[in-house]
C-alpha cells in the first residue's frame, strides 16, 4: 500500500505537468497546437490508468509479461524451470507489474515536457495520419530517452521481490542476471506506455466531442482535412 501511495503523490506532480490548458475561444485552428494537446490528452488519460494500483497488471493493453530468464513462456534450462510453477509465476507476474507503475511514474512528466517543446514539422500530416500518428510522432521524438530514464526506478522495483520462496529459488537459478532482466522489463514497459497513449489517440480520434476541447473538435471533426 505504501508503494501505491508513492505512485499516486508522485502521478500528483507529473499531473500538473500533464495539464491541459484552458480554452475558452477558438480564435483560430493551429494544427501544431491540436497535435501538442492531442498528445497532452492522450497521455495524461494513459498515465492516469497505468499510474491506478495494479495499472499495468490489469490492463489488456499495458501488462508486462514475465521475461523469460525468470521462467517466462521460452524458459528452456533446467534452472530457470523451477520459477515455472503457477504460484511463483503469479507472483513474479504481479512483481513486474509493480515494477512498471514506478516507471511510469517516472515516464509522465518526461512525456510532458517532450509535448511541451517537441518539433512539429508537418501538422496536418500527423492530424490526418493513421489513428495512433501523434504517438508514433512522440515515440520517434523521445527515442531511447524514455527507456533509458525508466531504467534505474524499474530496476530497483524489480529487487524488492517481496516472497522468500521466490528469493529462494531465484538463489538457486544461478543464470538469473538482473541487469538483462531490468532491461528486458524496462523495454516492455516503454512499448506499453506507448500503446496505451496510443489507444487513447485512438479514441480520442474517434469522438473528439468527448474532450470537450473547441480545438480538438474542429480540427478531428468529421470531414476534416487540412
């Protein structure tokens, strides 16, 4: 419970930075200033889900999957095959899950600040792109960085296994190398933020008028093109 309490104080600040600002007029149609605030409503909507208890462990689209050096689905050595039992695996299932939701606590006011100042150089192509193009935009923008920042929270979640069966048994897997593990883990999470904003752009793209925003209306209404 103290973990969770970390991840939502911390969701707290990094909501701030996530914010939309208000619009209270449409005095005209930037489509530079409709993909920031498509990006901006995407991610705090994704982050706002991920950064919830048990975020990524539930969620259809953002779930970590073992790594396989810990007895994931291509475990193949008989030292990795004792993580393999069902309560173990529910358990380190659970534990990368938990391990997640501190990188994303890490990753959101690093994907703000990206939104805040990325480089745009054709708008309209992104506005009339496929229904994840701003994410794919981000993605390219934030290259390793997301990853490479993650890595150090995510690691450090990954140590706490908090079962002395588990720790006993990984005593005895003695190809377990938590460095590749952290990476492996980090990686994934960094491909899940990315599908959950994406699928939020996605939906967004589909019923502007839910946001509420003039902006994002008129520029993603129906028929338009720019």
């Amino acid at each position: 419970m103290h973990y969770h309490r970390r991840s939502v104080l911390g969701f707290g600040a990094a909501a701030g930075l996530l914010a939309l600002p208000g619009c209270s007029s449409l005095p005209g149609l930037s489509l530079t200033e409709a993909v920031k605030r498509l990006l901006t409503l995407s991610s705090q909507n994704a982050f706002a889900e991920l950064m919830e208890p048990n975020g990524f462990f539930d969620s259809q689209v953002a779930r970590i999957s073992v790594p396989d050096s810990l007895g994931g689905s291509r475990a193949t050595s008989i030292a990795t095959a004792l993580l393999r039992s069902k309560p173990i695996q529910d358990r380190l299932l659970m534990q990368v899950n938990r391990a997640a939701e501190k990188g994303a606590e890490l990753a959101a006011p690093i994907v703000a600040e990206t939104i805040r100042n990325m480089s745009i150089a054709d708008a309209a192509a992104i506005i009339n792109g496929g229904p994840r193009a701003a994410t794919s935009l981000l993605q390219g923008q934030l290259g390793n960085t997301l990853v490479e920042r993650m890595l150090p929270g995510i690691a450090g979640g990954l140590r706490l296994f908090d079962n002395e069966i588990i720790n006993l048994v990984l005593s005895q897997a003695t190809n377990v190398d938590f460095s590749s593990i952290s990476r492996d883990v980090t990686d994934k999470v960094g491909d899940a933020i990315y599908r959950s904003i994406g699928a939020q752009e996605e939906a967004i793209r589909a019923n502007p008028r839910a946001t509420n925003d003039p902006l994002l209306m008129a520029v993603l209404g129906v028929g338009k093109a720019f």
